[in-house]
C-alpha cells in the first residue's frame, strides 16, 4: 500500500472541510476521508492518518482498512 495524493476541499460542507487521502495497491486505489474544522487542520489530519494507516496496514491490513475507514474507489 503506497498513499498517492492528498486533496483538500476548499469549501467548507457545514462547517467542516474535508481532506481525501488515496492510496495504491496492486493496482487498485483505496481513499480515507477526514475531516476537520480549517483546510490546513484537514490536510495534516489526512497527512498524520495516512502515516499511521500505512504503519499499522503492515500489520493487520484488514484491521487497519477498518479502524482508519479506508475502503477501495
């Protein structure tokens, strides 16, 4: 699993912005959506996730596509 990108949304949905993180695997992409309440806040909530995600997916990929909500596109 290798995270690929990191888009921001710039508008707000509520009060909320949202941060998409997507990820490569033989082949299929896989995204984890966070949210958070500044772009910025958003961006490195997407960015600490990913690093976490990608720690624990080399352990446990199935319990780590669950805890972080990653599911494939």
């Amino acid at each position: 699993m290798e995270l690929v990108e990191i888009e921001v949304n710039p508008n707000p949905i509520g009060e909320e912005y949202m941060a998409q993180a997507f990820f490569e695997w033989n082949g299929q992409e896989w995204e984890m959506t966070v949210k958070a309440g500044s772009p910025d806040e958003a961006k490195a909530l997407a960015e600490s996730q990913s690093a976490s995600y990608l720690s624990e997916w080399n352990t446990d990929a199935s319990a780590a596509n669950q805890k972080y909500s990653v599911y494939m596109f």
